[in-house]
C-alpha cells in the first residue's frame, strides 16, 4: 500500500491569523500538511517570528507560493488579494481566501478555476451555521439578515467611514453606522465583514443578504447574529468572537483555517 504524500501548503501573509497557521502546521498539528512555504513583506521580521523560515520552510513572494505548493492559504491586505489568487488559480491549486470579501469583486475567478480545475475553498471564519444556510440553500430561501457589533476600534479605518466622515471615537452608546446589503458592506467594510461575504455566497447572494454593522462600545467581541427564512428553516444564530491581536479579526478565525485545511486530508469529516 503506497503512502499518501503530504499536501505542500504556503501561507501568504504572517499576521495574526497567518503566523498562528503557519506554526500549527509546523508543530504537526494537521498529519498529511507541511508548512512548505511563506510569503511576507518583511522578512526579517518573519524570520523572527517563525526561525525555521530559510530552513524547513521557504520563503517566497505571493506570486511563487503557488509555483511549489499545493494549498495557498491567503491571509493578506485586501489590495493584494487578486494577485495571489490568480497565481494559485492558473496554476489549478486549492486557494483558501481570508480576505473573503474580495470574492465579491472578482467573480471571474471562480470561472477562472473551472477553466484550471482549482479549488476555492472558504473557511467559516468567525461565523457559525454555515451548514445550515448551505442546506437551506439547496432549496428556497426567503430572505438571510446579519446584524454585527464590533468595538469601535475595530471598525475604525474603514473606508465607508472615511467616505462618509463618520467618526466612532469616543462613542457611549451604540451607533448603527452602516444598512444596506452585503455586497455593499463589503465593498465599504473590506477588513471587517468577510464574515458577511461568506454568508452570501452559502446562502442567497451578496445583493439579496442584508446587512447591519453597529459600532457598539458596549460589547467587547465582535458579535455576528444571523437571521433567516427558507422553505425548510428558520433560524438565529449568534456568534460573539474574542477579537484577536487585530482587532478586526476574531481569534476563532486562525482555527477555522486549520479546521478546513483538516478537513482536506481527514479520513473523518463532520458536516457538510
């Protein structure tokens, strides 16, 4: 019986969510995985943060990951997304996009992979019940609503805020600062709803899925409740993430990656 070989995974990107990837693969988390190699801006600074880069571990740009590994995981600045992603594209790789929001504004790349037989897979990121809007959506649904709630500094920068001259420093109380849908969210929002993006696109679509987003100085996680209707369910659901070293990503997100790249070479995967 020949052995299966190991599935050669680049990161693209070491920040928060990235170095703490790239270290579980390192430390065996996911047997069948091995980190092969990283792309970075800084790379000194990556070295200091990873010593095993330039020996167990290459390092490459966004644009080579793709040229020796068979998984290119995303975890970059929203304007370096398409790059990346088409290297992993072209070349028929599993590409694994956190900048999930970036989806919305390249819908050819998922022609773009029919056409190369890659891979987009979308890990759940800080959302939960995925599952359950993926079977609702293999039949009719009526209408799916996001409500988030973040610290506001976890939504400061953003560009619908700077557009709009909408200030949340300071804030005592709760201020809705966007409703619309998510496609516009994510446009106005491109760091902080990818969470969004990703229910669009289980579910009904980016300009059918509505969303809010609260800059609430009363809570102190990033807080996500789903709402929805469909021929088979309702459902609420509500998630409320400890928000990570940046403060507009969640700490579950890290986990999630490794969970769906477990789920890549696991005998054994749970749910749909």
């Amino acid at each position: 019986m020949t052995a299966k070989k190991d599935l050669r995974v680049g990161v693209a990107g070491l920040g928060a969510v990235g170095l703490e990837v790239a270290r579980r693969l390192i430390d065996g988390d996911v047997p069948g995985l091995v980190l092969a190699a990283v792309a970075v801006r800084d790379a000194d600074k990556a070295r200091r943060s990873l010593p095993q880069i330039g020996d167990l571990v290459a390092l490459r740009t966004a644009t080579s990951l793709a040229d020796d590994c068979d998984i290119v995981v995303e975890c970059l600045p929203p304007a370096l997304f398409r790059e990346v992603a088409i290297a992993a594209i072209d070349k028929g790789r599993i590409f694994m996009p956190l900048s999930v929001a970036q989806l919305l504004n390249n819908g050819d790349l998922i022609e773009r992979a029919k056409a190369t037989g890659a891979r987009i897979i979308v890990p759940t990121g800080a959302l939960l019940g995925l599952d359950a809007v993926r079977a609702a959506a293999e039949g009719t649904i009526h209408s799916v609503k996001m409500v988030t709630r973040k610290p506001p500094a976890g939504l400061e920068g953003a560009p619908y805020l700077l557009e709009g001259n909408i200030s949340v420093a300071g804030l005592t109380e709760p201020l809705k600062v966007f409703d619309g849908t998510a496609r516009e969210g994510a446009r106005g929002f491109p760091t902080n709803v990818n969470v969004a993006a990703a229910l669009s696109l289980a579910g009904i679509g980016p300009d059918r899925t509505t969303l809010e987003i609260w800059a609430d100085p009363t809570v102190t996680r990033n807080t996500h409740t789903i709402t929805g209707d469909a021929d088979a369910m309702r459902f609420t659901m509500t998630i409320e993430n400890v928000p990570s070293a940046n403060p507009r990503t969640g700490k579950s997100v890290a986990p999630s990656t490794i969970a769906a790249l477990r789920g890549l070479v696991s005998e054994l995967k749970v749910g749909s």
